[in-house]
C-alpha cells in the first residue's frame, strides 16, 4: 500500500503543475553531502536538477540545495536551513548518527522530513516521515549470490565503505548471499568509497595475498582505484571485479563485455531526487507520503546495461 500510495504521489506531482493551483508559498530545504567522490557528485547533480525542475513548475516553491563535508557541517547547515523557515527538511546524511539530534530538532518543529540512503543505527523512525533509500542488505547480497554461483570457490577480498549503519548492511547481505557456498573472505578493510584509498587498499591485498580470485568493493569509484592497482600490480590472478551504483563508466564496461566488470549492482543517486519530488507532492498537494519507498538492487548484465546507460550523467 505505501509503493502505492507514494507512486500515485509521483503521478500527481506530475500534474501539479499545470492541473493544480498553489496557493501557498511553500520552502524545502535540502541538505545532502559535498561531491567527494563519484556518487556523491551524481547526489549533487540529481538535487540541484530536481531543485531547479521543481521551482519550474511551482512558482510559490523555493528550494535550499546545502552541501556539506562531514556530520558537524551538516548539523550547522540544517540549523541554518531551519532558521531559514523551511516547511520541510529532504537530507542525505553523511553519517546519520551524529545527525540524529539536529534531524529531531527539526521534526520536532511540526516539519515534514524525508530521510534518504542512511538511516541511524538503532532505525529511530521518530526522525523522519519519509524514507528514500536503495535497498543496501540486497545490494551485498545479489553481488554475494553472483559470486557464489560463478565462482563457487572463489577467495574473495572485500573493500567495504565506511563505518556507518548501511555499511554493515551490505556486508550482513554478502554474508547472506554466500552462506552454503565455498566463497572464502580473505579480508575486509575499509576504502571509504574513495578510488585513491581503494586503490592503496587493493595494494595492500595484491601484496598480503599471493593468489585473489574476485574483488568486491561496494562502489563502483572505488572499482576504479582497484582496477588501476591490479593492472599496476600486473596480476592474472584476479578473475573480475563485482562493484555496485550503477555509473555510466562500469555500465559502459559491462555493455562491452570487459572480462573485469561483467556485472554491476544499481544503487543509484537519483534516488534524492525521487526525496525532493514525493516531499514537494505531500506539500503542495497533500498527497500521503508517508513510509518508506525502497529501490530495487539491480544486477546489471550485458543483457540489459543498456538501459541503465546514461553517457551525460556525472557519474
């Protein structure tokens, strides 16, 4: 009922436009993560496109697009966002815990707020009225099940994101996806879905272990750093490469059938977007957009890259 309802949102966001009149004056501020790596860059976009798209369409719309580089600059800007008269908060977390108080001040306010991609650990949903993510236990467990079932006895070395609540999901899913097999994990270290630290990480693997046959790594900029390490390294060894986001640089690798990408899993930055238009619905329309809108975790092969291919996108 609530995919339901929240698609009949979109549906009537789309004809908000030049079906409905607004006669309020309504502000949304959106607060999302500087572009510190690739899918961070894609957020950035998707937001001020949305942003820009949405102020179109409703003249009595005014939306805040803040970046931020780490969770105390974002506490300071959703205060400012605050102070501003915002009807309603759409925010990204760097790292949601150390959020939670500035999110609730917020809330607590009477303002509707839309939670995208990270949530608390302990799952508070007291903090938001609507929450927007990929589905982060699915996106580690189809890349485990992938890996399972074409290299059933692989020896597999991970590089995980960073130490924040989705992080642990995706592991909690690959764990899932290869329970029953004979996939062995060699090791887990963090590259903080950066190429630079993936790649000094991958360095380390390629030195620690004599013979790797697959990498996992949740993110496709951090595919890069590695891809770069084991072509320096010149190692043979390593049969391709699982990552996960769905960038038009993987997805290319995969449409042409490169041996060392011949999957990705979706996990896309687009999804602040979906946020800001089911927000601006519930606002002016008064359309019920409460719940949780969860994406579907993808596997991207050469049979349907194609249409998850979008060469002018950022990322």
């Amino acid at each position: 009922m609530r995919k339901l309802l929240l698609g009949l949102a979109t549906v009537a966001l789309t004809l908000a436009g030049t079906a409905y009149a607004q006669d309020k004056n309504y502000t949304i501020g959106v607060s999302i993560p500087a572009a510190d790596h690739g899918w961070t860059s894609g957020v950035v976009f998707h937001a001020e496109r949305v942003a820009k798209k949405l102020m179109a369409e409703h003249p009595g719309l005014n939306v805040i697009v803040k970046t931020s580089p780490d969770p105390a600059s974002q506490a300071n800007a959703v205060q400012d966002l605050e102070t501003q008269g915002i009807d309603a908060l759409v925010i990204l977390p760097t790292d949601p815990d150390p959020l939670v108080n500035a999110i609730k001040e917020v809330k607590d306010k009477g303002k509707f707020v839309a939670l995208v991609d990270r949530a608390p650990s302990n799952n508070d949903n007291s903090v938001r009225d609507l929450y927007v993510a990929g589905n982060n236990p699915a996106l580690g467990e189809v890349a485990g099940k992938y890996i399972a079932e074409k290299t059933p006895n692989a020896e597999v070395v991970i590089i995980r994101g960073l130490p924040i609540p989705i992080d642990q999901q995706r592991q909690d899913g690959f764990d899932k996806g290869i329970a029953g097999s004979k996939v062995k994990v060699l090791d887990r270290q963090y590259g903080n879905w950066n190429r630079d630290d993936a790649f000094k990480v991958m360095q380390d693997y390629l030195t620690k272990y004599p013979k790797i046959d697959v990498v996992w790594c949740q993110d496709d900029d951090m595919a890069v750093g590695v891809l770069q390490a084991i072509e320096q390294a010149k190692r043979t060894d390593i049969q391709y490469v699982v990552a996960g986001a769905g960038s038009k640089d993987m997805i290319k690798k995969v449409m042409d059938g490169d041996k060392m990408i011949p999957v990705d899993v979706l996990y896309p930055p687009a999804m602040v977007g979906t946020a800001m238009e089911l927000t601006a619905a519930g606002l002016i329309d008064q359309v019920p957009v409460h719940g949780n809108y969860i994406l579907d975790a993808t596997l991207v092969t050469k049979d349907n890259a194609k249409n998850f291919y979008f060469p002018d996108s950022p990322f």
